[in-house]
C-alpha cells in the first residue's frame, strides 16, 4: 500500500498513460530559481518593480498583442481568465473584444492588482475584475471560464502543477488554455533561456493535466502562440 501511494505521488495517469510530474531541485542559474519541473528550471518571477516593462511602448511591435487576441477567436460573450495579469495590459484590450462577457485579471502581487485596477479605472471598462491568486492557486470559479491567457508567465510559475490543476479546474468543458511564450527553440531569440518554452516541453507538462495542443499560432517576431484544450 505505501509503494503504490508513493507512485501515485510521482505520478499521474492521463487515460491509460502515465506521465511523470514531479519537483527535484539543483543549483539556481543566473535567471532560475533551482527548482526542477518535469527538466526544466523554473525562471525567476518578474516582481511589481518591474511594471514599466509590462506597459513599455515597443511591445505593440515586439510583442503584437492585437495579433494575440484575434488568435485567441474570442466570442462577445467569453469568460476569460488573464493569469499573471500584470498591469491589466492584456485584460483591458480582451474586455473591449467581449462586451457580453468579462474578464479577471489574476495576480499573485497586490501591488500588481493596485495598478491594474488604476489602469482599468482610467480606460473606463467595465468589464474587468482584478483578482489576487496564489502560487499554488489562480483562485478562479470552477468551470466557469471560456478562454485563459498566460503571456510570459507560466514559465515563472513556482508550482505549476498546481496552478494548471487550478486553471482546468476554472475551465468549462470546452475551454481553452492560450500560452505566449518566447521560442525556446531559437537560440536569436534575445530572452534569457529560463524565460523562453519549447513546444514540447510545454505539451509535455500540458499532458500531466490532461490538455493537449488543439492550435498553433506562429506569426508573431518572437513567440508561440499555443492553445491547449481537454
């Protein structure tokens, strides 16, 4: 009994397929923190002092959000879920795309949440709620949410099994995961390599939660854009 307790621990059955989901620790790089997640190093978490960043002129062009969004195929009336919101950069141009719907703009910094809800008071909409998660819990409201959006930011999640687990759990039926992430795969990408995700090794960790890769988007400079669904 205790063997078969201490497997299930290591891990965790999608169908018929184990997949192997567990943390080891090594020694921090210059841009990671030492903790191991299915072989890949977990990045440091850009803090609120860093918020000017998020709000920088160059990323409509660096970044194309406006390109994000229609890869997204949003419908006027989705829920959609912004985790790791930030300053409510993306939040507030997706309430504008979903006038029936609405938005929550998820943080773990409440200094980041103070700033959201600045930001959305000064572009007067409506639709956007601010909400202070955790590290191991998005706090979202069960199978209540259409679409997710993470831009650079699962990468710096300190428990990401946990907080996927969170995130499907925030997921209708037929809900939908949209990551944007710095191609790991291209060496002239100019990001750190901690803060940067390959295709497969995100699928990999999408698997032990029971999502798989539905889309892809590959059209913007530097980053996926890749939608994982049940």
């Amino acid at each position: 009994m205790r063997i078969r307790a201490a497997l299930a621990a290591c891990f965790l059955f999608v169908g018929t397929a184990p997949v192997f989901a567990q943390y080891t620790h090594t020694a921090p790089s210059d841009d990671g923190i030492g903790i191991v997640y299915m072989g890949r190093e977990i990045a440091h978490v850009m803090g609120h002092e860093g918020a000017d960043w998020l709000e920088r002129p160059e990323r409509l062009t660096q970044e194309q959000p406006d390109r994000v969004i229609a890869a997204m195929e949003l419908k006027p009336t989705d829920v959609v879920a912004d985790i790791g919101a930030g300053t409510g950069y993306f939040s507030i141009r997706i309430a504008r795309k979903v006038p029936q719907g609405s938005v929550i703009g998820e943080d773990i910094q409440p200094e980041m949440i103070d700033l959201m809800r600045e930001n959305v008071t000064r572009a007067s909409v409506g639709n956007v709620r601010p909400l202070l998660g955790s590290t191991e819990d998005p706090h979202l409201p069960a199978g209540t949410v259409d679409k997710v959006l993470l831009v650079d930011a699962y990468h710096e999640f300190d428990q990401p099994l946990e907080m996927m687990r969170g995130i499907v759990r925030g997921l209708k039926p037929n809900g939908q995961v949209v990551f944007v992430e710095y191609r790991g795969e291209d060496p002239a990408v100019p990001i750190l390599p901690h803060h940067k995700m390959t295709v497969a090794q995100l699928s990999s960790e999408m698997a032990a939660v029971g999502l798989h890769l539905v889309r892809r988007y590959e059209e913007l400079p530097w980053q996926h854009v890749l939608i994982y669904g049940r």
